[in-house]
C-alpha cells in the first residue's frame, strides 16, 4: 500500500458476499427445477417486501408469491407461472436444503444461505422478464 491512495476494496455482489474467482454455473450439478426454484428464492431475497436479511449473511423468505393466471410478480420482474412449480413441489425444496443452498419449512417459508443466495444457475435471464405492467 502507498500512502495517500486508499486501498482498493474487493467488488461485492448484492447480497454483499465476495463474487468467486472463476464461478462456475451450476457446480451442485442442480437439475432444471430446481434452478428455476433457487433463481426464484433469490430474486425474492432481493426485495425487502418478501424478505428478511439475517445477521449472518442469510435471508428468510415467508412471503411466497401466489400466481395469477399465467404469471406473476417479483417486484419489477414478471416470472411465468410454468417456471414456478417448484415453489410448491417438496421434493425440490427438499433437493436444495440436501445441498446445503437454504433451509426449508415446507411450505411456509425458506431461509436462504449464503451459498444459496451467490449460487450461479445459469437461468435467471430465462425466467425473470421485465415488467410491461
């Protein structure tokens, strides 16, 4: 360090944890449900309106969305409701919480880590779509 010149910080994610050196998609080897479950679980962790952050870097979830016809909101973005059987399947949450993403209380609520919350699918542009309304 010189002095005078501030020390350069690391760049941090939104959810404030350190991104990894070479970030692999999807290294837990998930399957197609359940990255659409997790991507969704992190874009509610993003909005204080369905989330909680805990002291430990972890977010609670307990406001679960309830699709509408063939859609439904996560504040912004428009998620299809085909994209979303996850969040009602146990056997998915269940898949997640065994990899050790989040902890789950089926099917009230879910607790992030956060390995889940920095977790790459691969698939957030394929599921999360722009609002027009």
């Amino acid at each position: 360090m010189r002095p005078g010149v501030p020390p350069i910080m690391p760049p941090f994610s939104v959810f404030g944890v350190p991104p990894m050196a070479n970030i692999r998609t999807n290294p837990l080897k998930l399957n197609p449900l359940q990255c659409k479950t997790l991507v969704l679980f992190q874009e509610l962790a993003r909005h204080p309106e369905t989330s909680t952050r805990l002291e430990n870097g972890e977010v609670f979830l307990s406001a679960l969305p309830q699709p509408h016809g063939d859609h439904f909101h996560v504040g912004a973005r428009v998620v299809l409701t085909r994209d979303a059987s996850g969040l009602s399947n146990p056997s998915v949450w269940a898949a997640l919480e065994r990899k050790g993403l989040m902890r789950a209380s089926f099917p009230m609520a879910v607790t992030l880590t956060v390995e889940g919350l920095g977790y790459e699918t691969g698939m957030t542009n394929a599921i999360l779509h722009g609002s027009d309304h």
